[in-house]
C-alpha cells in the first residue's frame, strides 16, 4: 500500500497524504487532483478501491512505432490534447529497439481496459508484418483508428495523407524546374503508404511522357542514415531530383549529396515528405509535403470517440490533401546530371 501511495503521488506529483484522500474518499482534495489521482491508479495498473470503480477513467492507447522521426511526437500532441478535451486519457506507447513489442503493447493495453485504440505508423502499414493482435482487437470489439494504412480484411476507419497527390505535386514541382532524372527513395517493400508513392510517381511519370526506369527507386529504412545510403546510390546513376517518403529521408540524402561534393539545389533537388518541426530550420531549408497534422489528428480523435459511444463510423479510408511547401532545397535542374558532373570534375 505504502509503495502504491508513493508511486501514484510522484506520478501526479502530489503528496502520498493527498493520494491517501482521495482514494479513502475524504473532502479536502479539488475536483482536478482526484481526477489525476484516479487516472494514475489506472494508468500505473492498480485496482481502484471498490467505492471508486465506477468512475474508471477512459483510456485510450496510442501507439506509435518511434519518437526521434519528429511527426510522431507531432501527432502524438495533437491527438493527445484532442482525447482529453473528449474527456479521454491518452496511454503513450512507443516501441524501442529490443523494446515492448506493438503485440505486446496491445495485450496490455486490454488488461488495462481500454476504450480504443489510436496507431499512428507500425506494422499495419506493413503489408507482410504480422497483424493477429489487430485482429484480436476487432473480435473484442475494441474502437480503434488507424493513421496513413488501412490493413485488409479489417474495417477499422483509417486517416490518410493522400500519398498519390504528395508525390503528384512533388514531381510536378521537380519537372516545372526541368528535372528530367527523378529518383525515389521510399521505405520497405510491403510498406503500404511507399507503394502508393510509388504508384502515384508511374502515373505521373507516364501522365508527362517520361520514364521512371526500376534503377530510379530505392527503397530503405526510414532513418537518416537509409535516406543517405539510398541517394547514394541514386546519385550514381546520374539522377538530378530525389523524392523522399519521409524528411529524415530527405536530410539523409542531403547529407549524402554533400558527401559528394555536391550542392544543393544547385546540382542535386531534394523533396521531403511531412513537413514535420524544424524542417524549415535546415541548411537548405527543406522542400517538402506537408501532412495537415492537426486536422487529421483531431479527425482521428473524432472517429475514436463516436465508436467509444456506440455511434456508427463509416469503414474505409478518410484522405487528407496535402501541400507542398517550396523552400530552399529545390532549383533548376543543372545542365549535366549530378552523377556525370561529379564524375567529370574528378577527371579533371
């Protein structure tokens, strides 16, 4: 009892005596500390006292695969503040290397009783990832909402950025500054939001009578470091504008035209994909898609909420149009593509 008082107490950051109060029921305690205190209980996995049972505090997961890509944490403040202003209390869950598995995070998001369930990113947006504990929680009737996939065979409600106009609007962008050579660095292979990228860049490609040959696409990891690798060997093959899945991709493939010796915008264009904090901070400043956060976040919360209370939600998938936002790391096309000038200057 002694440790649970204190646990609780630091977590709201009260006193064990205040804690003490209100789960003994006795005045003295303002309505917003009881309420904090109540939510701690559940929130650190303790049985409320049984007069109290009956005002179990609704919570819902959200469950993100990361925090250093910084449209998580993006999502996570918006789709946060929107859960509470619902009288809902959100449940962080983020996967770390080694870590708590998505799996497992859902087994113990159903002890805890949850109202729903938010996934923002993870392995349902990975078409060969395993996706049984998303099916455990439609058997037990549990609301969820997924952001950016849908998963087949589930009608869970899904908020998407529309990928095909994205990349519609990046390559558009890339073509009216006469890049000819335009590459892709996407995420894995079964990565659903990629493929639509992907698909979206054929059809652009085709719509404006060009070409987007396989050894223009990568595909890679979502870090940093992926992004880098991919351009890499995109620049190789002499390409002079690059469209990223995500912006630490796009950061990497600016550092990795840097590595080369090369500048940009002036000899290597590069497109984000988010827009997600800081971008605009960068050196160049980054060029990228921006997805609309708050009105899909609030969107996401919306639906959550009309499930939790019995409503009925329309299955399939909400799109969200995206904008591009044109800054710094994009220019005209250079004369020579990247590859065949970096190659010529070390000849010289």
């Amino acid at each position: 009892m002694t440790r649970r008082l204190a646990q609780v107490a630091k977590k709201v950051g009260v006193s064990e005596a205040t804690v003490s109060r209100v789960l003994n029921g006795k005045p003295g305690v303002s309505e917003a500390t009881r309420q904090s205190v109540l939510t701690a209980l559940d929130v650190l996995g303790y049985e409320r006292p049984t007069q109290l049972r009956g005002e179990r505090a609704r919570l819902v997961g959200l469950v993100l695969p990361e925090l250093q890509n910084p449209i998580f944490p993006a999502f996570a403040e918006v789709i946060g503040g929107a859960l509470a202003q619902q009288g809902l209390t959100p449940v962080l869950c983020t996967q770390t290397k080694g870590g708590v598995s998505e799996a497992d995070y859902v087994e113990l998001l159903l002890q805890q009783q949850v109202s729903g369930v938010v996934f923002a990113g993870g392995l349902f947006a990975q078409a060969d990832a395993p996706h049984d504990h998303y099916r455990q929680l439609a058997e037990r009737k549990i609301p969820v909402v997924l952001i950016n996939a849908p998963i087949e065979n589930l009608d869970f409600p899904c908020i998407s950025c529309d990928d095909a106009v994205a990349v519609e609007q990046a390559w558009r962008h890339l073509a009216s500054l006469g890049h000819e050579r335009i590459g892709l660095v996407l995420g894995p292979s079964d990565h659903v939001p990629s493929r639509r990228k992907l698909a979206a860049a054929l059809a652009a490609a085709r719509a404006a009578g060009a070409r987007l040959p396989d050894e223009y696409i990568e595909r890679t990891m979502f870090s940093l470091e992926g992004g880098q690798a991919a351009t890499s060997r995109l620049l190789d093959r002499g390409v002079t504008g690059i469209i990223c899945a995500s912006d630490p991709l796009a950061l990497g493939a600016v550092r990795a035209a840097r590595r080369r010796g090369l500048d940009v915008p002036r000899e290597v264009s590069v497109v984000g994909f988010d827009d997600s904090a800081f971008m605009n901070c960068t050196e160049p400043p980054l060029t990228t898609v921006r997805q609309p956060i708050e009105a899909m976040g609030r969107a996401a919360v919306e639906m959550l909420n009309a499930q939790i209370q019995g409503g009925a939600v329309p299955p399939g998938e909400l799109l969200f149009e995206p904008e591009l936002v044109v800054r710094g790391s994009t220019a005209q096309a250079p004369r020579q593509p990247a590859g065949e000038t970096s190659a010529a200057a070390a000849g010289a």
